[in-house]
C-alpha cells in the first residue's frame, strides 16, 4: 500500500539485477555498482518508503514489510527471476525476501547482520544526517567511510552529500528504517540454498565483521569476503567490489543455478 520509486536499466533479454538500499541512504548509493553491471545485466534500483521518490514507510515498517513490498514491485515490473544485492538493511530485506519468495536466483549482501541484535545502535544512528545542518552530513559520514577516504576525495565527499540532502531518508523515516533493521529477528538459515556472496567493512562500526563471518558461516552456500573499510565499503573500495560481484554473478549463471 506505499507507493515506492524504481528505475530499470540495460537490455530486457539479461538477466536481471535488484539493488535493496541501507538505513536511511537514497538510492545515490548505488551509483557505483549499478551502472557498472548495466549491459551485460539489466539493473533494477528502487527508492525504499521514506528515500528518494518514494512515499514514507509505515509506522509498523519491518522487514517483513519492505520484503513483500520487494515482491509486489517485482510482479509489477514483471520480472520472473532476479539476483538480489543488498546493503545492511538491504541485505536483510534480500535474506527475508529468499525465505518467503521465490524470485531470487542469487543474494549479495554488503554489511549485513545475522539478527538486529548485531547491530550497533549508537553507530546506526551516527549515521543520520540533519539536513537543516550542513555540517552534519560529513560527520555522520565516519561510520561509513575511513578519514584516509574522505582527506583523499573531498570532492565526491561533497556531492554524496549533495545527493543525500536531496535523496536520504530524515527523521521519522530514517527512524522505520532503522528500527525495521534493528528489530529484524533472522531468517532460518537452512532454507536459504541460493548462492550468497557476503562482504563486509573489515572496521564496519555498525554491523561488526564477526557477524559478517557468522552470516556467511551459517548459510549452505554462504561465501564471506572481506574489504578493507567502514560500512560503505562497497562505495569507498567501489573497483575491486564490483570485480567481486560480477565474478560472483557469471559464477552463478555458469553454474546454471535457478
């Protein structure tokens, strides 16, 4: 029942790819991986409830939710069968959205918990911006990006924050989105028999490392890859992340996986 925002991309005869954002993020944050596999994929970005061009998410926004509302756009854009990439929130959305639907060929989740209880609290919040301050934005950049990222490339610092006053999820929104990952109870991990491409921040303040490793440990076809970074790490080390997904996803269809 909320309205969402989506962009599809690249030739309708390949196989599709859906991007699911993080806490907060518009979909700017796939400003990297999502051009790079357009054409040889075809690329599917969507605006969660409360980003971008999207209506705000309900009062009771769960996981759950944002899961069957990934399967309604889905029908509706008429695609059979997709490989999901998530990030934190994302990522949980994917891992809900594979246990209860039957789209999914492959999962890629960026930053992603086992469990909400994972999830640090206090280093999801820092992540916030005020868009009323224009000095929050960089700091509420540090748990997403090393200082030696943002001292190296000013620049793109000011045009993400340039794309998040414009696109990210503030106040109430952010905070549904964010109580939606830290409330989220798991999947059974045993029913999740896709391929699954885990990585993760080697410093992620958010969601640590150790739960990365767990997630991956725990899936039947789970494979954990460590990037050197914060919780953004897909965006900062955004070359050799891709490489990582595009051979994770020509694996995948080589293999003929359904």
């Amino acid at each position: 029942g909320v309205p969402v925002h989506y962009e599809v991309a690249g030739p309708s005869d390949r196989p599709l790819v859906a991007f699911v954002g993080d806490v907060g993020y518009g979909p700017w944050l796939w400003g990297w991986q999502a051009p790079a596999l357009t054409g040889p994929w075809r690329t599917l970005v969507w605006d969660l409830p409360g980003t971008g061009e999207s209506d705000p998410p309900p009062a009771d926004c769960d996981v759950d939710f944002l899961a069957a509302a990934l399967e309604a756009l889905l029908a509706a854009a008429d695609v059979r069968r997709t490989h999901l990439v998530g990030a934190g929130l994302g990522g949980a959305v994917a891992l809900a959205y594979a246990q209860e639907y039957g789209r999914a060929r492959s999962l890629t989740c960026f930053g992603t918990p086992p469990e909400g209880r994972d999830v640090d609290e206090e280093a999801l919040g820092a992540l916030a911006m005020d868009p009323e301050d224009p000095a929050s934005c960089e700091r509420s950049l540090d748990g997403a990006f090393t200082p030696a990222f943002r001292e190296a490339r000013p620049d793109l610092v000011e045009q993400i924050c340039d794309w998040r006053r414009a696109e990210d999820a503030v106040e109430v929104d952010f905070d549904r989105q964010a109580g939606a990952l830290v409330e989220f109870g798991g999947v059974a991990h045993h029913e999740i028999t896709l391929p699954v491409l885990v990585c993760h921040g080697e410093d992620d303040p958010v969601v640590p490392p150790t739960a990365g490793r767990e997630l991956a440990r725990d899936l039947p076809r789970g494979r954990f890859e460590p990037v050197a970074g914060r919780h953004c790490c897909f965006v900062e080390h955004s070359r050799p992340v891709t490489d990582r997904l595009v051979g994770f996803l020509e694996t995948v269809t080589e293999q003929g996986d359904a």
